[in-house]
C-alpha cells in the first residue's frame, strides 16, 4: 500500500497475511525482521529472515501492525515502519446492534414478567371469586340452616299459642254440650262466653299477624302518608296499654310535645309503637319505669328519632344481629317469655317502607334496652 493510513478491509475477513522486505545493497537475504500488532501481541515476534506475517480470526476494530529489521551485523534500522487499517465488523458485531440487542432483550424480559403478573393476578383473582364464592356458599348454607331451625322453633311456638286456646274452647264446648240442665251442672254462660271470646281473640290476633307478614313479604304493602304529630300517635297507643301498665304497676315518663310532626302512616306507625311497647313491658319488672323519647336524628338530618328506653333484662348480645329478622324472639332465656318473633320483623318492615330506620342501643344506664326508629320529617 503506498497510503498507510487507515487501510479499510471489508467484514468476514479470517486470515491476513503481510508481506514486507527491507533494501539493502550488501546482503538482502540476510536482513532479520521482528513485527506485532498493537493490542494483539504483548512483545515483538521474532521472523527472523522470514518476510511474512500471519495472523488469524481478527476480532473487528483498528489495528495497527509495527516492522523493525536489523541488517546482518544486527544492527537496527532507525526506523520502525507501521501500517494501520481498520477490520469492518458485520451489523451483528456493532456496538449499536448490541446495544440494541440488550434493549431487546430488556424489552422482552418486562414483557414477559408482566405477562406471567397478570397470569398470576388472574389466576390468584379467580381463586379468590371462587374462594368468596365458597364463604359465600357456606354463609347461604349456615343463614338457610338458621332460617329453617327458626322456622321450625317458630311452627313449634305458633302451635303452642294455637294450643292453649283451642283447648280452652273444646273444653268449654264440651261442658256446653254435655250441660243436662240439672241445677247440680249447673254452666255459668257469662264466664264462658268471656273466656271463649278471649280465646277466639288470642287465635285471631296470632292469624292476622301471619296474614299480614305474608302481605308484607309479598310487597303489598299500602301506606297513607301525611304530616302527623308523632307524640299525638304514641298518646293514642299509651292509652291503648294503659290497663296492661297499670297491672304491672309500670310508668311511662314522657320526653316529647306534639310539635314533632313527621311524614309518614299514622295506623303503621302506630303499630310499630304498639309492638316496640308491648315488648318494653313484655320484659320489664313490675314497678318499673319506660320512658319515650323524640328528638331530632343525630346522624340523619330531617328524621327524627322515637326511642323507647326501658328497665328490663336487655337483649343478649348473640341474639341482637336477628332482632328484626322473622321468627326470632327478644330477651334473654331466663325470662321465659317467649313469642312468634313477628312483632319486630314487621316494624322493620313498616319503617322500611317509610325510608327510615329501625334499631337496638344498649341503655347506657347498665341494664334495660333501647330500642329506637327513625322517620323523616318531610
């Protein structure tokens, strides 16, 4: 090459091969020659007279190959000669195709990772629908298993109140049938027209609460709403249990006027008093006191709030969840005085149907229980 300089030889090249002599006018052949590579040899290679150098597999970059050569006394030459060229990698063995190659990879790495994430993410979320499915199932089980032994303690109770008039009844029929008119068999009619009435009433009252849960539930049930005093409403169902008070000498202390006018069905809602009531004094010793409260709603602004607060055994903590629900009964077992459980389910109902909310507080008294519900004013 007469330009020495950066000599350019194409990509794939395997072998090179230099050729070089030196000029001398005494004795040519005997001219020794050492050479190396910059980068590649550590020392210079002795050729000795040998005018060839051989090289394999160069790796692709810029290279440069050094020549000295000493004359047959040994002497060197003053010079050292060079030659740089340059090996042309393929666009595989570039720096921006590596580069590239690590993106790719880099790429690929994050797309799969998030690939196998969102497999996991569904798989774990599938488990977990099908594990909520489960509990799910589990809970419909346990609540259907609860629903069923209610209903059966719930039939074995309405049996039971069934039994005890119609019981009375036969037995007063049979002492009307078997009546001869002797004056020692004697039948006192006033007194048995009195207790046969109580009993037919006692079997009609446990009917018509059945009728009119199964109206409730079947989503019959009509309102006639208008602004009504509440305190007129709970006047009128006080004065109703007035006799049942009196009997178990109970007070009623009243915390209201009749300005809390209210938004709702007064023959309903005065239902709703009359059960919360009856149960109040149901579980109340004798000599106690009830007292009724309105006020505006704490958390619900334009409702307000009727609490009934009594003095009685209070309702166990295990039976509170089921208060409102069908079948179940309030208070606890030592008080031995059971219902059907429809009286509160059918308040629920009631205050359901008027948007507002019906509920159970422990009485911060210690003993007695609070029961509360809520109506809007408008």
């Amino acid at each position: 090459y007469n330009n020495r300089q950066n000599i350019t030889i194409p990509a794939g090249k395997k072998r090179f091969e230099f050729f070089y002599t030196g000029l001398s006018y005494i004795n040519a052949r005997k001219i020794r020659y050492k050479y190396k590579i910059e980068g590649i040899d550590t020392d210079w290679v002795d050729a000795g007279t040998e005018r060839r150098a051989v090289y394999m597999n160069l790796s692709p970059g810029q290279y440069e190959f050094k020549l000295m050569a000493y004359n047959s006394d040994g002497v060197r030459s003053d010079k050292i000669d060079t030659l740089q060229f340059v090996l042309k990698p393929f666009f595989w063995q570039t720096l921006w195709f590596e580069i590239g190659s690590i993106l790719f990879f880099l790429l690929f790495l994050f797309t799969y990772v998030r690939f196998r994430l969102k497999r996991l993410r569904k798989v774990m979320e599938r488990e977990t629908v099908q594990q909520l499915n489960m509990q799910r199932i589990e809970m419909e089980k346990s609540n259907l298993e609860k629903e069923i032994s209610l209903k059966r303690d719930f039939n074995a109770m309405l049996i039971h109140d069934l039994k005890s008039p119609l019981t009375a009844l036969i037995g007063y029929a049979d002492m009307v049938k078997n009546y001869d008119g002797k004056k020692n068999n004697k039948v006192d009619y006033g007194k048995v027209g009195t207790v046969m009435k109580r009993s037919i009433d006692t079997i009609l009252k446990l009917v018509n609460s059945m009728l009119e849960l199964s109206k409730f539930e079947s989503g019959k049930l009509n309102l006639v709403k208008k602004r009504v005093s509440l305190g007129y409403v709970i006047d009128n169902v006080i004065e109703i249990t007035e006799a049942i008070l009196n009997k178990k000498e109970i007070r009623i202390e009243k915390f209201y006027n009749q300005d809390n006018v209210a938004y709702f069905d007064p023959d309903k809602i005065g239902q709703v008093i009359q059960n919360l009531l009856n149960n109040s004094i149901k579980f109340s010793p004798e000599g106690s006191i009830i007292r009724i409260e309105l006020t505006d709603a704490a958390n619900k602004p334009g409702f307000v709030e009727c609490a009934i607060i009594d003095e009685g055994s209070g309702v166990p903590k295990n039976k509170r969840q089921y208060l409102f629900k069908m079948y179940s009964q309030v208070g606890s077992s030592e008080d031995n005085k059971k219902g059907t459980g429809l009286g509160l389910c059918i308040s629920n109902i009631i205050i359901e149907a008027h948007h507002g909310e019906i509920g159970f507080r422990e009485n911060p008294a210690g003993k007695g229980s609070i029961f509360y519900f809520t109506l809007p004013k408008n």
